[in-house]
C-alpha cells in the first residue's frame, strides 16, 4: 500500500478521525473540525483562542513564519493574539550555540512585531531532522460578542480576498530554491521582490483582521494556508455548509507568484497561500472594509459571493464555470520532494 502524500491529510478522512475524538467539556465552544482554524473554549467572561502549527517547508526566517502562521489562525476568529509557545526541534550535528541564539532572536523580533508574549514551549536538539522544525501554539482571546468563525458564512455574502497568492509559497521558493530559480529563466528582479513577500505586503493577516471586524458585519474569516486560496475556498464552503461562485480574474494572482509557479509548473491557486485573508460579510459592508483596508495600504478584492450548498464550489473563468480544483496535497510540496 502507497503512503500518504507530503501535506495535509485529506480533509475527508480527517473530519472522519475528529468526529470519533469525543469532547466532555461543555466549555469547548469550538473544537477541533476540519476548516476551522482554531479552537474556542469559554472562560466566563469571553473566549479563549487556541491554535496550533508546525513550519517545515523552510529554514529561512521559521521563526518569522510561525509566528505570524499561528496568529492569523487567532486572528481570524475576531480575536486577539497574546500569548505564544514554541517547540523547536533543532538538528543534530548542526545546531550551534550561535545557530540557536539567532533563533531566538527572530522568535523574539517576531512577538513584537505582533505584541505578543513568548511564554513557554520546549527546545531539544532532535536525530533524524536536517533542518529546524518550529511547532507554534498561539493563544488569545475575544469578547463573547465579536467571536468570528469560518463556519459563519451565510447565503449571499460577498466574499473578499486580501492581497493576493501565492504570497507564502512565492516567498518560500525565492528564499529556498533561488539559484535553480534563475536556471529555470525567473528574472532575479522577480526573485528579489518574493524573498520580501515576508514583510511586504507580509503574511500577517492580524491588521486586516481588527479592521474588518471593527467596520463590518464579518460573518466568516479564513486564513488561506497550505493547499493555497483553492483549499481554503473549500474548507471555508464545508464549514458553513454552503457553497461558493469565485470569479477567477478576481483572484490577485502575484506577478512574482505567477513567475515562479510558472517555473514549476505549479497552479498558483493551489499554491501556499498564508497573507492572503478571506472573508465573507454583507455586500454593502464588503464595500466600505475594502476602501477602509485600501486607505492603509492593504490591497483587496471581491472575489465572489456565497451560494446555497447545492450550487456547489465553483470556479467562473471568462463565460464558462467549472468546479474549484481540488488540491491532494499543496503545489509546492511537488517542489520539496521532487515529484
């Protein structure tokens, strides 16, 4: 029997292993289902916001990563990321006492760009790993009234993308894949543009976030991850129980992100996708959080609206629809295992 692919278990099987996992606190407001980015337990007077994940595609900047990948996830709920933990796995035989001093540094430039505490979590040097493997655990909290989930979204909503894709996979290529980029034609302009996707436009979608739900009925936030804006649409859809019609020349495709997935041939829909942020609210709110988001510099974009479940998620391209690709596991993990 074939293993499993690199990447996210298929969400079918997944949800099948979460429904069996029983809950027997009747504080968990939110528990562990796939498409939801984080769990919500009751503490009385408002929620706390639990989340957790691993960086592994990359060594460059993992610290910045997960940090800012763990408080999207809180984010998206409405809520205010607070407290983070990390588990670094280190590996043998490389790891110096310079090499994890650096480490920490990034960690601790990363909390504060976001504001947030560094309060726990563990370090080890590991056998068997040949790079640094970051687990980050990201906790906040909400007030009972602003609590946001992706299963919120509701039928005629205007559904909005931040930024654009692939914004995370196009960074990670240029920083880990360079030299064999400019084998593969990539212009070194394009190649030096997405080494900074980072920290311009960034991967943090916490400031679009507060904006939204501070101007707008926000009914449903998703943070597009792994399996990029295409899985996200997905998972967004089945939380909800609706469906989704998507323009695709809505869909900001990077300049630099479609360069680079052109070098491998990757979709770009299915591609990494942590900065861009979706939404979905009512049409006239729509309006006013993309020109509040615009007056601070953060691009974004009507891409669709929400449709009753049995239209399905599809995909408008020129005068034609078809299905939402469905990605098995994320583009640029075609990349990292040589496939």
């Amino acid at each position: 029997m074939p293993g499993l692919p690199v990447g996210k278990l298929r969400a079918e099987m997944l949800q099948a292993l979460l429904e069996k996992a029983s809950v027997r606190d009747p504080r968990v407001v939110v528990g562990a289902r796939v498409g939801e980015d984080a769990a919500v337990i009751d503490m009385g007077d408002r929620y706390l916001v639990a989340t957790t994940d691993p960086i592994t595609f990359t060594t460059d900047e993992a610290a910045w990563y997960a940090l800012h990948v763990n408080a999207n996830d809180v984010a998206v709920r409405g809520a205010r990321p607070r407290w983070f933990l990390a588990t670094l796995l280190l590996p043998e035989g490389t790891t110096t006492d310079e090499s994890v001093e650096t480490l920490f540094a990034r960690l601790g430039e990363a909390c504060e760009a976001v504001e947030v505490s560094l309060v726990g979590g563990h370090t080890e040097v590991t056998h068997g790993l040949d790079r640094a493997l970051i687990i980050g655990t990201m906790l906040g909290e909400v007030d009972k009234d602003r609590l946001v989930t992706t299963g919120g979204a509701q039928v005629g909503d205007a559904v909005v993308m931040t930024k654009g894709v692939p914004l995370e996979g196009a960074g990670i290529l240029a920083r880990e894949r360079e030299a064999e980029l400019l084998e593969r034609g990539v212009r070194a302009a394009a190649i030096l543009r997405a080494k900074n996707f980072l920290r311009a436009p960034g991967i943090s979608v916490v400031p679009e976030a507060e904006i939204a739900c501070e101007l707008g009925a926000v009914h449903s936030m998703h943070d597009a991850t792994e399996g990029g804006i295409a899985t996200a649409l997905h998972e967004l859809a089945t939380a909800a129980g609706v469906g989704l019609r998507i323009d695709r020349d809505r869909i900001m495709v990077l300049p630099e992100g479609a360069e680079i997935c052109g070098a491998y041939g990757l979709d770009p829909l299915g591609t990494l996708a942590s900065g861009a942020l979706l939404l979905t609210l009512p049409p006239a709110d729509a309006g006013i959080v993309i020109h509040a988001l615009a007056r601070e510099g953060i691009d974004s974009h009507f891409i669709g609206r929400v449709v009753p479940h049995d239209k399905g998620v599809t995909l408008v391209d020129g005068g034609s629809s078809r299905p939402m690709p469905v990605f098995a596991q994320d583009e640029i993990a075609r990349v990292f295992s040589g496939a």
